[in-house]
C-alpha cells in the first residue's frame, strides 16, 4: 500500500475526467473514510442487522424438504420459494430478468441509486460489517492514516494483522453461506463435517470464494462500485432531473466561507463553511457538492455528517439532502412523470403476464415423440401400434407413478417393463409405449392424438402427437 496515495483535500476542478479514488497518474487513493453519525447512519445500521439475519438465516430455512432459495448453476437446478425451476423453465427466467429491467429503469428514474446506499449487499457488508471491525481494531480515520505511515512496530503488526485474519474468517464465513446458496445447507454441512477427500471440489470452492470476498473487503472496496459495478455507470442514461438523489443545496450553501460567529449576518456567504465533513465521511471519497457523480452510491453519511455541522452552527439541516435537481434549482417538487407512468404501466403488464405463466406452470413437464427411424407395425388383420418415447421432468418432492391413457379415442397404451413411468422427486424419468388403435379410425397417414397423464388416477396434463398408419381406401 505504499505506492497509494490518500485522499485529504477535495477533488479538484476536472473531478469528471477521472474516478475520485485515482489520481492523474492512475495511481490508487486510498480512502480513508471518517466514521459517520447520525439518523440516517442508525437507521442504515438496524437495516443492515435485519439484512444479515435473512442472509444467514435463508439457508437455514427447509419447507417440505425444499430450501426457500438455492441456485445451483452446475445442476441448472433453481429454487425460489420452494419452487423448483430446470433448464426447461428458462424462458420464465427470461421474461423475469425483463421484468427486472423495467423494474430498474422506474426506480432509478424516480429514486436514484437508493438501493446502492440501503439494500446493495456490497455497500452492507463493506460499510455496515467490515469497515465496522475496521474502526473498531484500528480507530477511525485520522488514527488509521497515522498507522498506516508509522514504522512496523510490534503494535502496528498486531493491529494490521488481527484485522486481516478478522476480514479473512468473516469472508470465509460469508463464503460458506453464499456456498449454501447454491448446493443447499445439508450438502455443504456434507462438506465441512465429512473428510476433505471426499469433497475436494467442495472444499476448493469454499476456499475461492473466501478468497475472492477477502480480497473485495480487504482491499478492493469502493471499486466494487465505481469500477465493477455497471449500475452507476448506467446512472447517465436512467437518471433525469427529477429524479431523487443525494444532492447539495448550492443556491443555499453558495458562496461557501470559513464559519466565524463573529461574522456580522450581512456578510454574504452561504451556509456551507467549507469545512469537508461531507468529504471526510463518503466511502468513495467524492465532494457531494460538485454534484451528481457517478461514484455516489446514495449511502446518505454526507447528509448526517452536514446535518451535524448544520446543527452546531445554528443553521438549518437538510443542506444536502435527499432532492431533485430541479427542486434545488427551480423549487419544484419531485413529481411522477409521465415516463414513469410509462414504465409502471409496461411493468404492470410483463408482472401480469409473469404471475399467469408462474401460476399456470406444471408441477410435471413431459415430451412424447415417436420413436425416431421405426414406422407403424401391424397388430393382426385389424390394428396398427406406433412405438414412442416419453421424457418427464418431476418438479415436486415426491415420486410420481405417471400412468397414460388415450384421450377420447378407441384403442390402448401398452407401456413397456411396467404398468406406469416411474419419475423420481426433483428428477427426471423416461420410457417407450406403444400405442395400437384399430384399423377402422385411421383416415389419414399421420393423425393427430391426444393422450392424458395421470397420478394416482387424476389426470395432470394431456399431450399431443402424431401416429403414423396406412391410408385406407
């Protein structure tokens, strides 16, 4: 960390052309945050808790054997809300992920990066658990700067490396649940009680992704967001003027000046002191009051910092605040445009459609086809049979005995080694069957039947395909 260089002034004047945490020479700036204080940090806080306790706790949660989540990319098997969804349901998953887009051009035309500063699992983790124990093993900023340029003493190498291996446990903890995420808790308790042997593959992921989260926390930090992080990029395009932001009250804080109560009240400077506390405390070391920036994660600690300087001089709070830029500029309050309108209207109809198809999804999916190279077979003087395969996909948590039978039509299914398709739970299942119908109701080459599914003598689905015979004169 010796070649970084640490931010203590405010960014200059061409604070566009470059990420505030990068100088001109493209070398890193460490920031050194300052602890904040106040409302909205307290609150944060108790959101924060309330976040952790449902991502520790999700994987925790069993219904009917089922995890509430799981996204187990390597077996294309995913749960939400104890519903199973395969490959096969991808297209569900397209039309979601639509779904969410829109969802993200509404809000971010209407609140900003609001979820960035109160729900991103990044800014959490990093703000709300990580840069806690940061305060808490090395001090806040100013004594951190000071550690960081002393000589390595004894104390120095206790502090720094207590705060490694604390940042390494915490991400190899992390590390574990993300894993249960994705193969469920009982195959990762699997891993951590059984011998490492037999879960190499496992064991080396746990290591990865321990790994990977140490290195964001530990030394990545804010550039998760203003480098990685497509989403405040994006703020250009879904950002207008009356959308919500953290913002600074230049008519009010303009011209800044050095507070001195002696200062007689016509002197005209603006609220502002220039005192930096808003610089001081912002995790991605911007000055909120060069305007909107793409660094700005809506985090709201320059709003209790200010807040607090507000309150000690005698001034008003709410110098920066949440606002639009034209309910600074113009005094006009934040409205729901007619774009928006748009967009909650295109929302409403892609949830529509999503809710019909998720509640009109199946809990048990088959594909009939005739056996592929094999034509009709004669049975006797007076049938014909077709020989088919069926394939199905079991959604549920129960074997099903997947009887078949024809639908409204004279002749009979004779399915081969046993009376039904056995489909195991969360599984797949397979089969072949002839179907063999008279002579006398074959009309054409190829004739379109219907054949009815059915579990435990209740039908559940019916397919449709084609049988192939001769044409009768």
């Amino acid at each position: 960390m010796s070649n970084i260089e640490h931010i203590n002034e405010p960014v200059s004047e061409s604070f566009r052309d470059r990420i505030a945490t990068v100088d001109a020479e493209g070398k890193r700036k460490w920031v050194y945050a300052y602890k904040p204080k106040g409302k909205y940090y307290n609150i944060r806080t108790w959101l924060s808790i309330f976040y952790f306790i449902i991502f520790f706790g999700t994987p925790f949660i069993q219904i009917d054997g089922r995890p509430l989540f799981m996204f187990n990319i390597p077996e294309g098997k995913f749960i939400l809300f104890t519903k199973i969804f395969w490959p096969q349901d991808f297209f569900i998953f397209g039309l979601t992920m639509i779904t969410f887009v829109f969802f993200v051009v509404l809000f971010t035309a209407a609140f900003g990066r609001l979820f960035c500063g109160w729900a991103c699992p990044q800014t959490n983790f990093m703000e709300m658990m990580f840069r806690k124990i940061e305060f808490l093993i090395l001090g806040d900023a100013p004594a951190q700067r000071q550690l960081h340029n002393a000589p390595w003493t004894g104390k120095k190498i206790f502090k720094v490396s207590l705060k490694h291996i604390v940042f390494y446990l915490l991400s190899f903890i992390i590390a574990n649940f993300f894993l249960a995420y994705i193969i469920g808790m009982p195959a990762l308790v699997k891993i951590i009680t059984e011998p490492v042997s037999e879960h190499v593959v496992g064991f080396a992921s746990i290591l990865i992704f321990s790994g990977v989260f140490y290195g964001v926390y530990a030394f990545f930090r804010e550039q998760a967001c203003t480098v990685v992080c497509p989403y405040g990029r994006l703020q250009s395009v879904l950002l207008d003027k009356n959308s919500m932001i953290v913002a600074y009250d230049y008519k009010r804080g303009e011209p800044r000046g050095n507070f001195k109560k002696s200062t007689p009240e016509a002197q005209p400077l603006g609220d502002c002191i220039d005192c930096f506390q808003c610089v001081k405390v912002c995790p991605t070391g911007i000055d909120i009051r060069n305007g909107v920036q793409m660094e700005c994660v809506g985090c709201t600690a320059c709003i209790d910092a200010c807040n607090n300087v507000m309150e000690k001089i005698g001034k008003p709070k709410g110098l920066i605040r949440y606002a639009s830029e034209n309910s600074i500029a113009n005094g006009i309050p934040l409205k729901y445009t007619s774009r928006m309108k748009f967009y909650t209207l295109l929302c409403g109809i892609v949830l529509i459609v999503l809710g019909t198809i998720l509640a009109s999804r199946k809990d048990v999916d088959a594909t009939i086809i005739r056996t592929p190279g094999i034509l009709y077979q004669e049975r006797g003087n007076d049938s014909i049979s077709n020989l088919y395969n069926i394939k199905v996909v079991n959604k549920t948590t129960k074997n099903v005995e997947l009887q078949l039978q024809l639908h409204q039509l004279n002749g009979k299914i004779d399915i081969i080694g046993k009376p039904y398709v056995l489909v195991p739970k969360e599984g797949q299942g397979s089969g072949e069957f002839f179907i063999t119908l008279p002579k006398s109701i074959i009309k054409e080459r190829s004739s379109h039947i219907k054949i009815d599914l059915l579990s435990n003598h209740q039908k559940i689905a019916t397919l449709k395909t084609n049988f192939l015979g001769p044409v009768n004169d």
